[in-house]
C-alpha cells in the first residue's frame, strides 16, 4: 500500500456533487428530524423481522447532525462511522482541489486489494450480526 501522485481526478471531483447532497441531507436532517422519524422504515425489517445492517441509519443520522456522537454510534456504528469517514472524504477533496501538492492517490497491491473487500465485507457482517442480537 503506497500513497502516489494523484492519475485519475475523478475520485476526488466526484466530492463536489455528493457534498452538495450531504448539504441538502444535513439542512433536511437538522432542521425536520421528525419527519424523518416519522417515515424512516426498514423494509426488510417490515416484512421478515429481521433487520438490516443499516437498520437505525436514520437515527444515526440524527444523533451526528445533532452532535450526539454517543446516541448516533449507539443507534448504528456502521452508518455513523460510514458518515464520519464520508465527511473526511469531503475535507480531503476540497483541501486537495485548493492546493494540488496534495493530491495523492492509494495504490492497493493484488493482496491488499483482496484483504480490503474481505475486511469490507466482514465488517458488513458484523454490523448485521449486531444489528440482528441488538433488535432481533
């Protein structure tokens, strides 16, 4: 694993359009959480009874827009940590869109490449077991 000039711009343009939706979902977040509430549902969850891995999402959500760090990674730490890492993607791209010596690129070997996906999906796993034991 090694950082390296930046090749392919896209990865760090492709910030822009997604913080202007997070921005649109933070303001709607903040400003209607009931709403929210009110018509947050999990359809797995409806119709089996068995959550997802994202099933509290919305309450996550919530809890990090309110500065609740505690009630969002209670609520589900998977999403909330998904969210905490999105927001660390957005600083990244917009530092690195203003000064360019800072653009950098992860190059992953075949290896790496392999232990990321299975790390992933282990995680993936991990928080449906624990969304299963917490709500289940």
């Amino acid at each position: 694993m090694r950082l390296v000039p930046e090749r392919h711009p896209i990865p760090r343009l492709l910030v822009f359009p997604f913080a202007l939706l997070a921005v649109a979902g933070f303001y709607f977040t903040w400003r209607y959480p009931d709403v929210l509430r009110a018509v947050a549902r999990c359809p797995l969850l409806d119709l089996t009874g068995v959550p997802c891995p994202t099933c509290g999402g919305t309450r996550a959500s919530i809890g990090l827009v309110q500065g609740m760090w505690h009630d969002a990674f209670a609520a589900n730490p998977f999403v909330a940590a998904g969210l905490v890492l999105f927001g660390l993607w957005v600083v990244y791209g917009v530092a690195a869109t203003l000064v360019p010596a800072w653009r950098r690129e992860l190059v992953l070997g075949e290896g790496e490449k392999k232990a990321a996906r299975i790390s992933a999906w282990a995680v993936l796993l991990a928080a449906w077991v624990w969304q299963i034991v917490r709500l289940g």
